[in-house]
C-alpha cells in the first residue's frame, strides 16, 4: 500500500482492506469542518464496494455524504469545493486491480500534515447520523463557460479508456460545438490499459480524423492525438499554459519533472515560472503560496488552472485544447514544445530501499554535474538538458526522466542514468 498526499494506494484485497478505508475515512473525518463532504469513484469493479464503506464511515461520524456515483475526479474537486470536502475512490492510472482514496479539503488535496492526521488520528466523536444525498454537479456549464464556443465545428474522437469519462467528457466536447465518436466506452471491452500516457493508442490514432483525446480512468490525466500521432503527455501541458497565457494569465507553477520547454515558453511570454516537487498536491501548494493562476504536471499531461479547479483536469483541458486547434499559431507552438523530448522510464525498486538508493546516487553525480535536491536529484548536465532520478509515490519503482533539445545526448545521458540506478540497487541489496 502506497500512503502520500496524491492519494492512499494499493491492491484490495491483498495490502489495501476495508479495516484500512474505514481508518482513512475516520481520520479524514476530523478535517470535515462544515459537516458536508462528496463522494465519487470511478469504473474499478471494486469501486461500489470501497464507496459503500466510505459512505458509511462518514455517516456514523455525522457528515453528510453528497454521492456523484461515478464521477470524474474534477467533478468531484468542483462539488467539495463547493461543500468544503471530498473524497474520490480511485487509483487514478494504476492497474485493474488497484483502487484507492482520494482527499479533498477547501478545494484541494490535502497537505503532509493533513494527510498525518488522516494515517494516525481516529474521530471518537459520533454526532448524529449524517444522511446520504444522491447529488448532481454543475461542471459543464460551469466548464463551457471558461472554454467558450467554438466558431467552426470540430471533429473529435474521445478515447474514455472504459473510464468516468464516458457521460461527460463527450457532453462538454459536444456544447462546446464539438461532434464528437467515441470508443473504448466500457472498461470490460477497453482494447487499452487504464493509463493513456503509457499506451500507445492505437485504436484511437486509428480513428481520428481531426482531433482524439484518451482520459485515464478518472479523468484527470488526458492525452491528445492529432495529425496522425500521439502527442507527448507534455504537449498537452504545453497547450494548457498556451491557452492561459491568451487568457492573460502569467504567473505559473510547473511540477520539478515538467519540460523545459513549456518553462521557455512561459519566460518568452513575459510570465514567470516556479518549480515545485512531483504530485499535484505540491503544484497547488506552491501556487497558492505564490498566488500563481496555473500550472501543472508534464508528466501526468496534468494542466491545473486554478481559477476553476484546484486539481488536473483532463475534462476542462480537452476542451480548452479543442478551442485552439484551429488557431493559426498552434502547430508553431506544438513545434516549440516538441523541439524538446523526454524520456521517461521506470526502474523496479522496493520503497523501502528508495531513499538509499537516492543517497548513493546522488554521491555518484555531485562531484560532476550541478544537481537539484528539491525532489529526489534533478541533475543539470546544460543548459537543455537535465535527468531526474526520484522515488514514486504511487509505486515501488525509481523514475528515471531525462529531457534534451539533442536527441542523441538525450539516449545516452538516460541510459548511463538507468544504469547508474541499478549498480546502486545492486550494491545496496
């Protein structure tokens, strides 16, 4: 089981039981001022399940539970910030088998010290019994009137990924002035796996005649495929800041792993940019403490404006994408954006070895390179190049991402990176 402030991991049934579900819920409970909290989940077959402890737990504490069924995680970060708290049960794109928890407070995930009094403190206060509200949310309209309407019609294919997309994502698409197809539909026929920025979405490209986009199961990740091609998980970051930036917005908030390039483009259009450690919930933190408008997560395709939702929308960045698509300037921007690329691989280490690991490499590199210790060692080999070697918080792997305007320095700097990860491995077992 994975425990971090984007959200309680694991595999039910196996290191994630409902004694655990009911424990987290107990100690969310406490950070519940208001009495009100909204529930949703997505398409996981053991989400009913999880959703029904959930319930439960936050009733015998006196919270009322406002329950979207399944919905997309933007829909629920809308209506808890409407509310004052929520919690999502989902595992975002982690295999089939995991499933997870989600908490939201005042619009937001939670902080490391909140998340401590979710792990450790038990609520033994019992008011009354709250009461369970089947509600709705007001997401669409509310996202129309951000995105806008198109002038020409778009045509658009929408990869759900057998997600929590599928009532919503076509919906918007379509009042936006989209026709919009859809596949992949239901989860038990999805030809792809839960996570589009590692599948090659094929069917999708396949299908596309103008414009594809591919959710993950909770719709806070999104992926576009356009002229043919998948585009990188950063594009779509990339597109997002384009967009805040015609909106006027200058003041943004990129993820340690997020490309240089969309921090170039940002400085080229008189905005400023600061970094923050991987996880959406270290994104929004620091751009609440620099009052930033925007930012996101390249690696995750993860735009956050914060105007309208504290959290990755998958949902609201589809739509602003297919806003743009017809703009002149467009294919330039994406040709900026992609005169970066970045590799990013996994290597398979138990979390209990990370932080040693992370040590010995760090004494490998600090005698050579220039390094950044904000997340794990972010070592900057020039200008335009940098690797970046952290623990996971959502899986016992090391990440290992590297990033050049020169490809072929690119292989090699991420090769000698994955090599130097696993000779420490090695010696440290």
């Amino acid at each position: 089981m994975k425990i971090a402030i984007s959200g309680i991991r694991g595999v039910y049934g196996n290191d994630f039981f409902p004694e655990d579900v009911m424990k987290f819920c107990n100690g969310f409970s406490k950070l519940i001022k208001n009495g009100k909290c909204a529930i949703g989940r997505d398409t996981r077959t053991t989400g009913e399940m999880i959703e029904k402890l959930v319930s439960a737990t936050l009733l015998e504490r006196g919270i009322d539970v406002h329950n979207l069924g399944i919905a997309p995680t933007p829909i629920v970060f809308r209506k808890a910030k409407e509310i004052g708290a929520g919690i999502i049960i989902t595992s975002s794109h982690n295999p089939l088998e995991w499933n997870g928890l989600k908490f939201i407070i005042n619009g937001r995930g939670i902080t490391q010290e909140e998340l401590e009094i979710v792990k450790n403190e038990r609520n033994s206060n019992r008011p009354n019994i709250g009461k369970e509200i089947i509600t709705e949310s007001n997401y669409i309209s509310d996202a129309v009137s951000i995105i806008g309407k198109l002038k020409k019609t778009q045509h658009v294919t929408v990869d759900i990924g057998g997600g929590s997309a599928k009532k919503i994502a076509p919906k918007l698409l379509q009042e936006i002035g989209c026709q919009v197809a859809t596949i992949n539909d239901e989860l038990d026929e999805c030809s792809r796996g839960p996570d589009p920025t590692s599948d090659k979405l094929t069917e999708l490209i396949s299908k596309t005649k103008n414009v594809g986009f591919a959710f993950d199961l909770d719709s806070d990740r999104v992926i576009l495929v356009m002229n043919g091609e998948k585009k990188s998980s950063d594009i779509t970051l990339g597109l997002g800041v384009v967009k805040a930036i015609n909106l006027g917005i200058k003041k943004f908030v990129l993820s340690i792993d997020s490309s240089l390039a969309v921090e170039k483009y940002i400085i080229k259009h008189g905005g400023q940019v600061w970094r923050s450690k991987v996880g959406e919930a270290n994104v929004i933190q620091m751009m609440i403490e620099n009052n930033a408008e925007a930012g996101g997560e390249g690696s995750s395709g993860g735009f956050i404006l914060k105007e309208f939702n504290m959290c990755r929308d998958g949902l609201l960045t589809s739509g602003l994408i297919a806003s743009m698509i017809d703009d002149e300037s467009i294919q330039k921007d994406i040709e900026f954006f992609e005169s970066f690329s970045q590799i990013r691989n996994k290597v398979p280490i138990e979390s209990s070895l990370h932080d040693k690991v992370i040590t010995m490499m760090t004494k490998k590199v600090e005698a050579k390179y220039k390094i950044d210790q904000l997340d794990g060692i972010k070592i900057n080999i020039n200008d335009n190049t940098w690797s970046l070697i952290r623990k996971s918080n959502t899986e016992d792997v090391i990440r290992v991402s590297t990033e050049s305007n020169d490809k072929q320095l690119l292989e090699k700097i991420q090769s000698e990176m994955i090599k130097k990860v696993e000779c420490c491995y090695e010696e440290i077992k």
